[in-house]
C-alpha cells in the first residue's frame, strides 16, 4: 500500500512537472508569434490538407511531403486523414515528423549501433516467429547462454531494453519473452561509449520502435509448427480512426523445448512449455506537434524444467553425500523422473507524451512492470539430489518516471536533458524441506535424521534508483561533433551508492562516406534488485542444505572506466564495412550466476574487471540480395569475489582473491553471418530464401582452476523459404498469403552451451538440435 501511494504521488507529481513545463514554453512561443498567426490566418493550410478526391490514403500508406511548406523533415511522412464533410477539405495530421523527434530526443552519437529494420527482421529464419534473444545474436559481439540468455561485449545480461525510446524496468524473467519480436516495426542494439541519457544497464541499449495503427493498418493471422509438438498460432490487428490508432498482437507458443536439453539428445525428457504472450499499443494524436500513446504487456509462460539422467546425489553439506542417510536414500527415485516446473509471469504498461514546442521537443512518460517466478520442486527427488525440496517465490514491482528534452539551442549546438526514476518492491519466500543433523559419527562425519524438517524463509524490501542527465551536442565544424555531458546515478536498495560520470563522445567524417569515432562514459551500474538474495543463511546451519561458508557482503553497485573508438566505411553504394574495439576498467564489476535447484539468478561482485576486445562488421544490401557478416573478439577477467560469497566453495574463494580468473561467461570468439536473396521480386508472388550462421569459441567450464578451460567451438546454421502470394484467394477482404519453411541447426549439429561446471553455472545445458517448422500466415 505504501508503494503505490508513492507511485500515485511521483506519477502526478510528474505529470504536473511536465504540464507546468509546456505551459511556461507554450506562453513564452505564444509571445513571439502572435503576429505570424494573423499572418497564418490569412494562407491556406496546404501543408495539413488535401482536397476531398485529390489525396487517397489508405491505412499505413505513405505520401511524399515534396513541396510541403512545413518544418517536417523532408522525405515520407506517415499520415492519417480525417474524412470531412462534402466540399470542404480533409484534414492530414502528419506523424512522421514525430517519429524523428523522438529518435532526436536519445542520439547515438559516438556509440556504435546495429540496426534491424523491418525487412531485416522478416528476413531471418523464423521471422516474426523468431524469439528476439535469437534475433540479437545477429548483431557484432552478443554471445549466446543457456536459458535464453545473452551477453554483449563480456557482460553478463547488463542489457536494458526500451520500447519507443522509454526504459522497461528489469524483471525476473530467466528464460521467457516477454517481448515479441512480432511487436517490433523496427530494432537498434546501441552499445560502446553511450551518451549520458543512457543509464543503469549500459551493456547494450536494445530500442524497440512498435508497430502502429498507420503504418501497420489491417490484421494477419498465423499458424506455426512442426517438430517437438511445436505449435504457434498469433493474431495481429491494427488501424486508425480519425486521431487513434491502435495495434495489438496476441500468440500463444506450446512445445516440448521449453529450456535447453541438459543432454544431447535429440529430445529433452521433461521439457513442455506452454506460454501466451499480449502486447497492445493506443495513440491519440492531437495535432502535428502533440501525441499521447499507450502500452502494455502480458506474457504467462510455464516450464516443466528438464531431467538429466544418471546423476549422482550431490548435496550443499559436503559431509552428507557420504553419510549413512545418503546411502539409503540413494536409488529411491531416478534423475530421469523427476519432476520440477517453474512459471513466470510479466505485466507491463507505459503512458507517454510526445510534444513539440518551438525549439524544445520533449517525452514524458509513466510506466511500471511486476515479474514473478514460482519454482515448485520434486518433493522426494530434491530432497535425494540436492538435499533441500524448496518451493521458491520471487516477485518484484516496479513504477516509475522517466523525462527527455532537447533544446535545439542554436544552429550548432543542441542541448538535451532529463531524469528517471524507478521505484521497486522486491518480495522472497520459500518454504524448504531439509534434513536436520542430529550429531557426528566416530570419524567426525556428520550425522543427519532421516526425516525432514520444514524451513520457511521471507523477505521483503522497497528501494529507489534514479538518474538525470545534461549534455551538449556540439558541432564546431561541419564534418565534427562533439558530445560531451554528465550523467548523475544513484541507488538505494541492498545497497545506497551514488556517482557523478562524465561522458565524451566525438565523431569524425573526413571523406565522403567514412566515419570514424572515439569516446570515454563512466558508468554507474546498480545491482539488479530481484537477483540480490536476501536469504537468512543461519536457518539452515547444521542441515542438508547448510551454506559452505557464511560471508553473505552485500551486492554493491559496478564502477566502470569505458574506451570506445573505431571507424565505418562506405565502399560501394549498399557496402559498408566497420571496426570497433573498446576497453572496460571495472571496480566491483557485477555477474549472476545460478545457485541450486530453482532456476533463479543470484547476483555478485568481482571487486576488479577488465573487459576488452574488438569487433568487425560488414554488409551488403542492393536491390533482391542481402548479405552481412562480423566477428568479435572479447576477453572478460575478474578477480576476488566480495560479496555472496556463501554461494562459492572456500578453496575457490581463496584461489580468486589474489589471481584473476575468466568470467564464466567470457567467450573468445563469437561471429555471425547471414545471406538473402528475393527471386521474382518485382512479381507477384515473390520467393525469399534465407540463411544464417551463429558460432561460438565456447564458453568457460572449471579445469584445474575456476573457468579454467573453454567448452568445444560450434557453429549453427539455420535456412528459411518464404512464398508470398498476392491476393491469392481473389477476395478484396484478403491480402497477401504467406507459406514458410524454417530449419533450424540445418547440419544437426550437437554442441553445448554449458557442462554444468563453472562459477554460477547450475547444470548442462545443450543447444537446439536440427528443428524443421512450416507456417502459414493471412494479412486480411
């Protein structure tokens, strides 16, 4: 109760901040144009009009502004069109300009950034259907993990994803998602030195521009399936009436490859997922210069958690696998039988106000996110592998603010500026069964009772983290920009931390068509709040499941020294080519790892990291056929873990404290590639063949020394055929008819994400195995 009128009471102070600021500007421009408007007056509207039978727009067509009086960029604008009486002129509110102004409100500049639009996305194998984890491992330097997970540059998950330009809060998800890629008109994954309105998680910024009514009018329905019980149906619809529009898309994904296949088998035992996902989005668009829009989501998704057999019982308390009570339960149930689920559930919602006012263009925006996760265990066979039966609940609510100006100061410099908030509530309860030790053998081994003891652990707490920013955009000359800015961060959690980090960022263009780039960012990176644990680690002394030590420091904040520099090329019209390599200093750098049964991650600090590689990319794109490929190289180290250190063995503690070890994640080599061509494409009935590529060096596994050696390198490659048919059925109601078919892991190659060993690695996990799916899908 208390959260939420704290929530009321910073939503509306934050509206009022944003009303009282549009009414000073809109005063102060009122002053200045009162005599243009008498002029205005006095001219016809062509730049918002078209005469009744002179402009036919239908849903999501596009018009040239060729000729347009107005201040809206030139090229194509998006726009709706209001039906009028007879005689008198249809009015046109024109949005593209919008569009731009909000991209203008979180520049790039400096930053390296990787695009996909629309046909891209389309393109690779699975389209729409494709999870978006996926999807980024297109992009330079993302390494793929097991449950979904990536890492970009050497870190560990630290990407922050935002939908038109507005920050989700973090959630709880490990391996559902929540975001669809069908949702997305168009991507960015924005990483390297970032301008200083990027804050929090600062290993990648993935922004997702979404569909819309306008541009996305009309519906389409699929159907998509095939090996492993696979079957996918979805629905999406949008349109406009007069200033609405709206777009929504709702699925519904049920197969037996829910989480990676601990073996590699060609089938998981115990692996059936059943997920839905919603996603909607609502605009009103006042005129030209004002929009408000709404969004919201929902995914449920549920996981049988997959068996590996043959293992033998492993227990917290090193004493008890040789215990007496270990030999009598061992042999009473099988590994292959048991039977562990997990659920996850993700609501979200964003209101937001786009506005435009003379010099000044602003986004103002609400928004909160709950995550959940409830791991229910095998009862006996946890118990029997694991030495606690524990069933874990997580949840975390979030709401908060977040605010972006640009000033357009003057004809060489344009200043942006902005705050964000975000307030959270983090619950855990769990309720354990475990074996008490009721004393110690004549060896000094202990001795624990053969009949389970009941543990119930909770915790609760509410935090805040906030950030604002101001920087300069600055162009000296004309083929120079600097920017430079400071960016203020602060947390009050587990832990309460606060920074000042300047950023520097400058870009170059010396010849037609090369770039070249250079810039330093100071981060600040506050612990996620749902993955810091908060267990009471003295419950469980003398039992099954008691802690190997019980140094529990808190998480702390990531303090990092960023350097970012490289160049891109024009080679020939639709051939670009591209190098960037960057260097991370770290002090407490932050990773995850997951600790026992519940799939749950749990966060810790390397009081020291260094993070450093290079990437190159190159790609193609004239006309039917497509092409792109990159590499990376990346090194990501840590030493002396200082916080959590009851999840870690004593003698691995010792040996990171005074030597510098990989990170579990930290992966060599990693590349990707992809090929596409259209056959008929300026028919009718257009072919589009496709492939892509994903290899990894391997990550880390323990040899001789924590993450001492690396897993085997691997290489996927997946395909995708897609016929298009234009109105195939005849019917004016029925649009275009497509029929796909995606292999994935075309050479059936067998390789592994995980071997189970590793600092914060639960258990072996093995990449997808040859997949064949087929699809159909109707725009109407």
């Amino acid at each position: 109760m208390r959260v939420s009128r704290f929530s009321f009471v910073l939503a509306s102070s934050a509206l009022c901040a944003t009303t009282g600021f549009l009414a000073s500007v809109e005063h102060a421009r009122a002053q200045t144009v009162k005599t243009d408007q008498a002029e205005a007056q006095q001219r016809p509207e062509s730049s918002v009009t078209a005469s009744s039978g002179k402009a036919l727009v239908k849903g999501g067509a596009q018009v040239s502004s060729a000729g347009s009086k107005t201040a809206s960029p030139a090229g194509r604008e998006t726009v709706t069109i209001e039906p009028g009486l007879a005689n008198h002129p249809e009015k046109v509110t024109v949005t593209a300009h919008l569009d731009q102004a909000r991209s203008n409100l979180q520049p790039d500049t400096g930053a390296t950034v990787y695009k996909f639009s629309r046909k891209t996305l389309e393109t690779i194998p699975g389209g729409d259907n494709a999870p978006l984890n996926q999807v980024l491992l297109q992009a330079p330097g993302v390494a793929q993990d097991s449950y979904g997970q990536i890492h970009v540059r050497g870190d560990h998950n630290e990407v922050q994803f935002r939908l038109d330009g507005v920050q989700l809060p973090e959630g709880l998800s490990v391996f559902g998602q929540a975001l669809m890629t069908r949702f997305a008109d168009s991507m960015s994954l924005t990483t390297g030195a970032l301008p200083s309105e990027f804050g929090f998680l600062q290993a990648a910024v993935v922004d997702i521009t979404t569909k819309n009514g306008t541009t996305n009018a009309g519906g389409n329905a699929s159907i998509y399936g095939g090996a492993r019980d696979y079957f996918f149906p979805s629905l999406q619809y949008g349109g406009h009436h007069g200033k609405w529009d709206y777009f929504a898309t709702a699925d519904f994904v049920h197969d037996r490859v829910g989480i990676e296949n601990t073996t590699g088998s060609f089938n998981a035992l115990h692996d059936l997922t059943n997920q839905y996902h919603f996603l909607g989005h609502l605009r009103y668009t006042a005129d030209e210069n004002t929009r408000i829009s709404f969004i919201a989501g929902v995914s449920n998704a549920e996981y049988q958690l997959p068996n590996n057999p043959g293992q033998q019982t492993q227990f917290s308390e090193p004493s008890y696998a040789g215990s007496e009570l270990a030999h009598h339960l061992n042999g009473s149930v099988d590994s292959s039988s048991l039977d562990e689920h997990q659920k996850q559930i993700t609501d979200f919602a964003i209101l937001a106000l786009q506005k435009e006012i003379g010099k000044f263009s602003l986004q103002s925006s609400v928004f909160s996110r709950y995550s959940s996760l409830r791991y229910s265990p095998d009862p006996l066979g946890d118990l029997v592998y694991n030495g606690i039966s524990q069933r874990a609940a997580r949840s975390v609510f979030s709401m908060g603010t977040q605010h972006d100006v640009t000033w357009r100061a003057a004809r060489d410099h344009t200043v942006r500026f902005g705050f964000q908030v975000f307030v959270e509530r983090t619950v855990s309860k769990t309720d354990s069964r475990v074996f008490a030790q009721t004393g110690e053998d004549e060896a000094g081994d202990a001795v624990f009772s053969d009949t389970p003891i009941a543990v119930y652990d909770g915790s609760g707490k509410t935090g805040t983290v906030y950030g604002l920013y101001a920087q300069d955009e600055w162009k000296p000359l004309k083929n120079l920009t600097i920017n430079y800015g400071l960016r203020f961060d602060g947390v009050s959690e587990y832990t309460s931390e606060k920074q000042v980090s300047p950023r520097l960022n400058i870009v170059w263009t010396p010849w037609h068509g090369g770039t070249l780039h250079a810039g330093y960012s100071r981060y600040f990176t506050p612990p996620p709040f749902e993955v810091v644990s908060s267990s009471s680690l003295y419950k469980f002394a003398n039992t099954s499941a008691a802690a190997a030590n019980y140094q529990n420091s808190a998480v702390r904040a990531e303090r990092d020294h960023y350097f970012d520099a490289g160049f891109q090329q024009q080679i020939l019209p639709g051939w670009r080519v591209s190098f960037d390599a960057y260097y991370k200093l770290a002090h407490n750098l932050i990773d995850e790892g997951q600790f026992g049964a519940p799939i749950i991650l749990s966060g810790f600090n390397y009081r020291r990291g260094q993070v450093n590689g290079y990437e190159v990319n190159t790609s193609y794109d004239k006309g039917p056929l497509s092409l792109y490929g990159n590499f990376s190289w990346s090194r990501a180290i840590g030493k002396d873990i200082t916080s959590a250190q009851f999840n870690f063995d004593d003698d691995d503690l010792a040996y990171i404290k005074h030597r510098w070890v990989h990170l579990d994640h930290d992966q060599r080599w990693t590349a990707s590639a992809g090929a596409a061509y259209t056959f008929f494409h300026r028919g009718w009935h257009p072919l589009r063949v496709s492939a892509t590529m994903v290899y990894g060096s391997g990550l880390r596994a323990d040899g001789e020394v924590p993450n001492g050696v690396s897993l085997p390198q691997y290489a996927t490659f997946n395909f995708s055929a897609v016929q298009s048919f234009k109105n195939l059925f005849g019917h004016s109601f029925l649009g275009n008819t497509q029929i796909r078919l995606d292999v994935m892991n075309l050479f059936d190659r067998t390789y592994m994400l995980r071997d189970g060993s590793g600092i914060g690695v639960g258990a072996p996990q093995y990449g997808l195995r040859r997949t064949i799916l087929t699809g159909i899908s109707q725009s109407f």
